[in-house]
C-alpha cells in the first residue's frame, strides 16, 4: 500500500523524487531516470550543467501533484502530456533567457562598482 494517499500528495507544497517514489511504489532512482529519460510523464527535469563535477550530474525536479496522481492511476494522456511538455519547455527556455540577462546584469554591475 502506498505510503502517501492522493490528498496527501495534493497538499505537499514539493514533491520529492522520494516522495513520488514512494507514492508509485517504485525507487525515488526509478522516478529520476525516468524523468530524465522522458519516460515518465508527471513533471520534468532540468540538467543544470552548469553546476556538473567531472562524472556527477546535477538535475532540478519538478513533480506535478495531479500528473503524478492522473499517471498513478492510467489517466494521463500522450497527446495532452505532449502539449504540457512543449508548453514547459517554453517557459523553460524564457527563464534561461531571464536568467542569462540578469547574470550579464549582475556582471555590468560588479564592472562598475570595480
């Protein structure tokens, strides 16, 4: 029986790759790599490569209660998680383009101070 009930996972304010895991009642390792792997449809997973160390990987995991749970009980259509991925990657790709404007911001910034 799992560990989380479905209103349990609704209220988290974060869904953890544990917390999945064990809500799935898979291994929180399982939840990652198939997350990496685009193989598992409940939320996405970011590499931030800036942040690598030599064969260590570094990946940010964002869960979404109501996939998870719609993926839990077979709800959770390709075609809609298709249309909620491009949607995610979009917004994806304006934060990185935010993110990469703030640092050359913050970059002009410490220039003047010096």
């Amino acid at each position: 029986m799992s560990k989380y009930t479905d209103e349990d996972i609704r209220n988290k304010s974060k869904i953890t790759c544990q917390i999945a895991g064990d809500y799935l009642g898979i291994s929180a390792n399982a939840v990652s790599i198939g997350m990496r792997n685009n193989l598992l449809p409940i939320g996405f997973a970011i590499h931030n490569e800036e942040n690598d160390r030599g064969f260590s990987e570094s990946w940010s995991y964002y869960i979404v209660a109501e996939r998870l749970i719609a993926y839990k009980y077979g709800k959770i259509s390709e075609v809609r998680v298709q249309n909620i991925e491009n949607n995610l990657e979009t917004i994806i790709k304006e934060f990185e383009s935010m993110k990469n404007e703030l640092l050359f911001i913050l970059s002009e910034n410490a220039e003047q101070e010096n």
